[in-house]
C-alpha cells in the first residue's frame, strides 16, 4: 500500500492557474497549516492568526521525497475537506508574490500532490482570500485511515531530505501550541509516539 506511486500531473499548468487567480494586482495572500508556520522560506509583510472553515489538517499524506522515500515514505500534512482549521496567513508584497509562488511550487508541488485552492480565511482583522494546499481523498497519496502501529513505525524509520516525519510532526507541535493553537489530533500522535519511543 505504501508504495503506490505519486499522482503524474504536469506542476506547470496549476502554477499559472493559480497566478491567473491571483491576478498580480493585489498583494498575495497564503494559509499555512503545517511547515509554512514554522518556516516559510519566503519574506512576508504580516502574518496574522487565521481559521478556515470546511477544512481540516490531517497527517495523512505520503511523503516520498521531503520526509520519507519511496520505499519507506513518509508523512506531511494536507488539508482535507471537512470540519475547521486554525494556522497562519502570511502577506506577501506583490512586487514579489509571483516569485514567491513559483518558490513555493518547487518546495510543495514536486510531485504536483497538492490541490492549490484559494480559501476564505478569518483573521482578527478581517477576512482575506489565501492560497492553500489542500489534498483530496480520491489521491493515491492520501493515506487513508491509519492504525496507531503504521504511525509508530512510520515515525520511527522514515526520514527524507528535510529530515523524519516526526521531527516534521514535533516541530508543527511546537509551533501550533506557541500560537495557542491546539492541534487535539496531532497532540494523540505525538504522545504515542513519544510513548513508544
């Protein structure tokens, strides 16, 4: 199951759609959920807190490049459809949004998994219109259900080229918890892995 290759869509296309839809006359909006809170690997203007409804974060896509490999892939974060969630939006100067964007294509869209969406998000100060990656359940990298061994094993053997899929679990953890977010999923997988560790 875990060795089902990555979906072969073209990055480019969903890349220009996208910079269609942002339109370049506006500064850039985009929702981070997961690593983008705790490295965004891009200069923003502001950052504020923010809660986007009718999705949720969910450690439940495989990971065979940036945190595991294909013969022992990884996990990351996507966004699935349903419930709500609570990260980050960052704003991001539109003289330099589209290369922003294209950084952010070659960093999360290496295998084009994602779904790019542009989702309304609530902030303190009002509401803007963000990029999000979101995945969707019919992707061969959603992983679907998972029993609490798969986690364990996963958390204790995959690593990639940004490092293990539990380093990458701990530090959003970490993060989340610093922005007063709690994550009550992710804090469970956490302690059983700690637990078992």
């Amino acid at each position: 199951m875990t060795n089902l290759p990555a979906p072969l869509r073209d990055p480019a296309p969903m890349l220009e759609s996208a910079l269609q839809e942002w339109g370049g006359h506006a500064d850039l909006w985009i929702f981070g959920y997961g690593s983008l809170i705790w490295r965004p690997d891009f200069d923003y203007a502001e950052r504020r807190p923010a809660k986007v409804h009718g999705w949720h974060r969910a450690l439940k896509m495989w990971s065979r490049i940036n945190r595991g490999t294909p013969e022992c892939p990884g996990l990351v974060f996507g966004m699935l459809s349903g419930g709500s969630c609570r990260g980050m939006v960052f704003r991001v100067d539109k003289a330099h949004a589209r290369q922003v964007m294209i950084n952010l294509w070659q960093r999360e869209m290496v295998t084009a998994v994602y779904d790019p969406r542009w989702l309304l998000c609530h902030t303190p100060h009002g509401p803007v219109r963000a990029l999000a990656f979101t995945l969707s359940r019919k992707s061969p990298n959603h992983t679907g259900e998972l029993p609490d061994h798969e986690y364990c094993r996963i958390f204790a053997q995959a690593r990639g080229r940004y490092g293990t899929t539990r380093d990458y679990a701990q530090a959003t953890y970490e993060e989340l918890r610093k922005h007063g977010i709690h994550d009550r999923a992710l804090a469970r997988l956490i302690a059983l892995a700690q637990k078992e560790a």
